[in-house]
C-alpha cells in the first residue's frame, strides 16, 4: 500500500505535503515509475534519467545491508 501511495501511481509526488513529500522523495518506487514513465511513453534517452538510475543503483546496497542485519542466518 505504502508503494502505490508514495510512488506516484495515483498522484504525482510534487503534489503531496509534509511527511508524505518526505517518504515520496525518497522512496525508490518513485524513481522507477519516474524513469519507466520517461523510458515509455516519453521515449528519454538514459542518459536523461541519469539520477533516477544512480538512487536506484544506490539502494541495492543499502537494502542488502537492512536484510543482512534484519534477518538470521538459518542453521544446517
């Protein structure tokens, strides 16, 4: 639920208020829609969607490292 509120599927993320700009300006779900709908419908070159890119690529690490302290090592 969270996904599809702060993503930008319903309403664009420049139009929430308060704490809710926060999570939409940093949720990585609105990097994807942002650049999938630039890739599509806009036919942007990746180069134009540079930034969108790097924040993605840079939360691939950040979320291995929440699940590698979050979850236990399952024994043999």
């Amino acid at each position: 639920m969270p996904t599809i509120q702060f993503s930008g599927l319903l309403q664009p993320v420049s139009t929430l208020e308060g704490n809710a700009k926060l999570v939409g300006s940093i949720w990585p779900a609105s990097y994807y829609m942002h650049s999938s709908l630039g890739t599509y419908t806009k036919g942007l070159r990746p180069g134009l969607m540079l930034g969108d890119i790097l924040f993605l690529a840079g939360c691939i690490p950040v979320f291995l490292a929440i699940s590698f302290v979050g979850l236990k090592k399952q024994e043999k």
